[in-house]
C-alpha cells in the first residue's frame, strides 16, 4: 500500500493514522468535501469525486476515504474477497482531483475492537436490504458517522445507487443533528445500462449478460408508470423472472417514496431492485413518476429513465 506517501503533484497525499489526518486537515481549506468508499473504485466513484470537486469549488478540499468497513459485512458475505486495489484506485483519485486520501485499517478505525456503541439504523434499516443484511446498515451508518467526526466536511457525497443507504444516512444526519450537508450523485452505467458496481467484476459474461435484465426491468416498469405502482413492480418482476442461463434470486422489486415510505398513488416514487445474479448481489433503483403526468412532468420523466451515458 502506498501509504504516507508524500504528494507529487496532482496526486492526493494519501494518510492512514488519526493524527496525520488531523494534521492534513487543520491546513485545509474551506469549503470541504468527503467522499466515502470501501475502495474498488471505478467510474461511479470518480463521478462522486467530481461532483465533490465542483461543490467545493477548485480552491475548496476533497478528501477520500478508503476503508472495507468489516462492521457492515454480515458472517457469510464477502468481506475476505472485496476487491483491494490501492493503486489503482488512487489513480482515479488523482484522476478526479482528491486533495487527500484517509485509508485506515481496522484498527485505526476500531482501536478497541468492534465498537460496543453503534447507531441503530431505526425501522427501514430491517427493512429491503436489512431484510437479508440485518447488521448491515448499523456498521454502515457506524462508520459514516465516525467518518463524519473525523473529517467534519461541508459536504458528504453519497450515490443514488445504494438507495437505502443514501435515504438513512440523510435520516442519521436529520435525526441527530450532524452539522454536514449530504449530497446524492446520480448512479452512473456502463454503456449496457447495467449500474457500475465494485461487485460487477464478480459477474461472468453469461452473469453480467443476465444482470442486464435489471436496467431493462426498470425501464420496463418506468413505462407503465401510468397504471399504478402495482403495475410497475408486475412488469419489472416478469422480465427478471423470466427463465435464465445463470441463477436469479429476486430479491424485491418494490416502488417506495422517495423516503422510501409506502409508494405514491401518484406523483414521484422510487423503483428499487435487489437481485442475486449468480451468487452476486446487484442493487439498482430509479425515479419513477406514478399515475398520469401532471402538466409539465413529461421533462422530468424524459430525464428520470435508465440513462445509460457514463
Ligand atoms: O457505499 C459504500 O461504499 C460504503 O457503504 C460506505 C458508505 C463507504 C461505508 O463503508
């Protein structure tokens, strides 16, 4: 791991212990920016950096952070075999105009072992995701919040892709005061639609041609919106239930609010999926306007769709 490494120019100055981050961000400048992952870094992750860049403006500061948080990953998950590709992703950092990079080890972030204190993810935290993941969102809302106190951004940058996670954080930030403004970027696809996830390079070609059936089951169902939320979680179902060369385990197809309440009888919903392609879990969602267009929606429809532009 390059780790400590004293930066050239462009490249962020990368940090692991408490202290050297304290000392790097006493001289940084203001606003400031966080952007939060579990490293594997591609595309989507660069678009949050940039997002992050234009928040804070070219004289502003952005920190990345880089940590497989193993309090988020449950016993039989893949903890062992998240991808760990340091340089690489310190190039896309660089790429997208990092400042610095906080890449602790667990027990920089868990000095005294898993923490006794966690943040209770609240009832939508056992709900979708918390349905198969039950500790799930407690260590991802542990670490953002510890994240939270050892950064103290202007902003925190969250993709629209982990819909559920995006929509609790927000909740923590709300509920308990948390002085940072959370930003969402939207998901970004490869050119095939699928949504750009760490966990795509798990996938196989006969996996990840299988996995398009996602994006597809969401368009799908963007386009009988009209008809109701029942009508658009039938026709996504179908084409995700649809006989398959590799294994499908449909997870839930569900239309929420966009807080992820119950689903609209008309106006602006969220069409979120899970499926288990193959042996790997694949999370996708969208905007979805439900009943019949209210005058002037037909713009906001035409842009809500599964955008397949990187
Ligand atoms: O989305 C992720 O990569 C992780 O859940 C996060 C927010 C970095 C917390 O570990």
């Amino acid at each position: 791991m390059n780790a400590n490494a004293e930066p050239a120019s462009g490249t962020p100055r990368v940090v692991t212990s408490r202290s050297q981050l304290q000392e790097a961000l006493a001289g940084a400048s203001q606003p400031s920016a966080v952007v939060m992952t579990m490293g594997g870094l591609h595309s989507g992750h660069g678009a949050l950096m940039e997002l992050g860049r234009a928040l804070v403006g070219p004289q502003g500061h952005l920190t990345a952070t880089i940590f497989v948080n193993p309090l988020q990953f449950g016993a039989n998950e893949d903890l062992a075999k998240y991808p760990r590709t340091f340089d690489d992703d310190l190039a896309i950092c660089a790429a997208n105009s990092v400042d610095l990079v906080f890449a602790p080890t667990p027990d920089v972030m868990y000095p005294n072992g898993d923490p006794e204190v966690t943040v209770d993810p609240g009832e939508l935290g056992g709900q979708y995701e918390g349905v198969a993941r039950p500790t799930h969102f407690s260590g991802v809302l542990t670490v953002v919040m510890k994240l939270l106190q050892l950064t103290h951004p202007t902003y925190a940058i969250f993709g629209e892709k982990d819909y559920q996670q995006l929509t609790l954080i927000r909740q923590m930030v709300r509920d308990l005061d948390i002085p940072v403004e959370i930003v969402a970027g939207p998901t970004v696809r490869e050119a095939s639609g699928l949504a750009r996830s760490t966990r795509n390079n798990y996938l196989s070609e006969a996996a990840r041609d299988t996995a398009l059936r996602i994006p597809s089951a969401i368009a799908a169902g963007q386009s009988v919106s009209e008809r109701g939320a029942d009508a658009v979680v039938n026709v996504a179902r179908s084409i995700l239930e649809a006989p398959a060369d590799v294994e499908v385990d449909v997870q839930y197809v569900v239309v929420t609010d966009p807080l992820m309440g119950p689903a609209p009888a008309a106006g602006e919903g969220r069409l979120i999926i899970t499926a288990i392609v193959d042996g790997t879990r694949l999370l996708d969602n969208a905007q979805v306007f439900i009943g019949p267009p209210e005058p002037g929606a037909a713009d906001a429809d035409a842009t809500s769709g599964v955008d397949t532009t990187e």
